[in-house]
C-alpha cells in the first residue's frame, strides 16, 4: 500500500544505499556508496542506536550534532536487566513493577540473564545504575493475611508449599525460608509478606543495545519545531522518528511516534 502510494505521486525509491555524510550550501548534498545526491530539504530518519546488528548507527546524531544541534545522553531502554538469580531462569509471574513514580503492572521474565518481559522492559526506561526496582510479587493478594490465615488452617504445611500457592514453585522454593508455617512466629510471616509485596532488587546492568527496543535520549526536541519537525537552526533539514529525543511505553507508541513525526515533515519539507 505505501508503495503505490508512493508510485502514485512519483516517488522515486532507493534501498541499499549507505549514507555517509549530508552536507549543506545552496542546498543539501547527500553522500552514499551509490552515488550523490542534492536536495533542497533532507529528512534523517535513521533511527536509534538499538540492535545494531540489524542496522542502527549514530548516523542521524552524528550528522545532527555537525550541523550544530543539540543531542542528549542515550541509553538503551526498554531493555532486559541483568541480574543474577540463574536459579530461576524461565519463572514467570504477573506483577507490579515500581521505581519512582513509574509503575507497571505486567509479566515479569526471570532468564538466565536476569529479568525480563514487559514489567521489567517498561520499568527499564526509567532505571538507572545503581538504582533499585520495587516488585510487588502478589499484586493480587494480601500476602501477610494470607500467610497468617494458611498458619491457622494448615499449620503443618511447609511454607514454601503455602506460598507455591500464589506463586510459581520455584520462585517460591526460592524466597520462603524452611520449615512448616506453624513454625513461623507472626512477625516473621509478616516481615516475608512485605518483602513479597516489595521485593526490592537492585539490577547489576542493562543487555544493553543488543538487545534494547528503544533508545531513550537523541536529538534534542527543542532543536525541533514541533509543528514540522524541522530543525529551528538548519533550514530544509528535519529529524523524525527514533533519532529524536521520543521515547514511548511498549505497545505501539514508538511506531506511531516514527510514523506520525514522519508525516509531520513529509507535509512540511
Ligand atoms: C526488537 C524490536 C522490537 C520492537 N517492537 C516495537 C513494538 O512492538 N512497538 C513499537 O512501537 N516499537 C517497537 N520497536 C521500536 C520501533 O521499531 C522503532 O521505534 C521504530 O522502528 C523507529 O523508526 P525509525 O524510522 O525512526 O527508525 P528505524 O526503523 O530504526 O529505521 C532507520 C533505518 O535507517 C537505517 N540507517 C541507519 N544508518 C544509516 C546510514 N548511514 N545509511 C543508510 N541507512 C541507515 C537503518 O538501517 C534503518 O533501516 C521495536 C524495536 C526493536 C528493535
């Protein structure tokens, strides 16, 4: 559909061609390993510096930054962190994930790595080193009631067993301590019921740019008009998509992001 939307008002589309510098006088010329080419107006679209095995460069930043536009500091976001806990690898369980003001509720992955799935991809955007995430692992429960409820009416249950009740068996065999439930003064099962609500683990890292849907940070959006997206110092030139300093949640939004500020200059340029 693009294409013949494309064919339709005389687009003239070249794939494969390695861009290496974009240059400015009269008008834009644009290098690549398949020729030049001049412009009056150049859009960089050429995204964040996530999976760089599938392509991703600095190009947009580095062109950005020449033609003296402001870039901010980038990370790999939406990204696994790193954390070591190989005992539990392929658990998974829904929970809320803190840190700050930023919460989510999703699935969370332990890997061999360390954590995963969209809980801790969300969370990942708002982390930073050295930081500790707040994982409430029953979000749907009153973990401390429950425990002490299960102390009355099976007292002779090990609590690991009581807890693989609303919890994988492993995460469980994990984190409750040995012993039957009776055992357990009720301060101690309080104390456990906190930390289920709020296990606070404190990542080693991030998997980096390897593995990262997104990159947070790039060029900065105050360069930008907000209308057209045209850069406010470089007549004819615009930034759109992943290279700008936009960062959505999981679910859509950094597509639409691309997209939309790439409909945005197509109007205008
Ligand atoms: C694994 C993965 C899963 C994702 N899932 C989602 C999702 O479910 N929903 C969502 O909204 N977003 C998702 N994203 C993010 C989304 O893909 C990006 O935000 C979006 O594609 C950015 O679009 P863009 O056009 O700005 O850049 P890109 O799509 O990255 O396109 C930039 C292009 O420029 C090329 N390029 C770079 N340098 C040069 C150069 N010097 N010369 C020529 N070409 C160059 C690159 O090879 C690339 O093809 C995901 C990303 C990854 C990596």
């Amino acid at each position: 559909m693009l294409l013949s939307e494309c064919a339709a008002v005389g687009v003239d589309v070249r794939v494969n061609h390695c861009i290496s510098s974009v240059e400015k006088s009269d008008r834009f010329s644009v290098r690549t390993d398949r020729g030049d080419f001049e412009a009056a107006a150049v859009v960089l679209a050429s995204g964040g510096l996530s999976i760089p095995k599938m392509g991703a460069t600095s190009f947009a930043h580095d062109v950005s930054r020449r033609f003296g536009l402001g870039v901010t500091e980038m990370r790999p976001a939406l990204v696994p962190l790193t954390l070591k806990v190989p005992e539990l690898a392929g658990v998974s369980l829904e929970v809320i994930a803190g840190l700050g003001r930023a919460s989510f509720r999703e699935a969370m992955l332990f890997t061999h790595r360390g954590l995963s799935g969209p809980a801790i991809l969300q969370i990942s955007s708002y982390w930073r080193e050295g930081q500790a995430i707040v994982i409430d692992l029953l979000p749907d429960h009153d973990a401390a009631a429950f425990l002490k409820e299960r102390k009355r009416s099976r007292p002779k249950a090990e609590l690991r067993t009581v807890l693989a009740e609303l919890m994988p068996q492993r995460l469980a065999a994990h984190l409750a301590a040995d012993g039957v439930i009776g055992e357990h003064r009720d301060r101690d099962l309080e104390a456990l019921a906190q930390g289920l609500k709020a296990w606070r683990v404190t990542p080693t890292g991030s998997e980096g740019y390897a593995k990262a849907e997104v990159t947070l940070g790039g060029i900065d959006t105050r360069e930008l008009s907000s209308r057209t997206m045209a850069a406010r110092k470089v007549p004819g030139l615009f930034v759109i998509g992943e290279a700008v300093d936009v960062t959505g949640w999981l679910g859509g939004y950094n597509f639409q992001w691309a997209w939309f500020s790439g409909w945005v200059a197509g109007e205008a340029a």
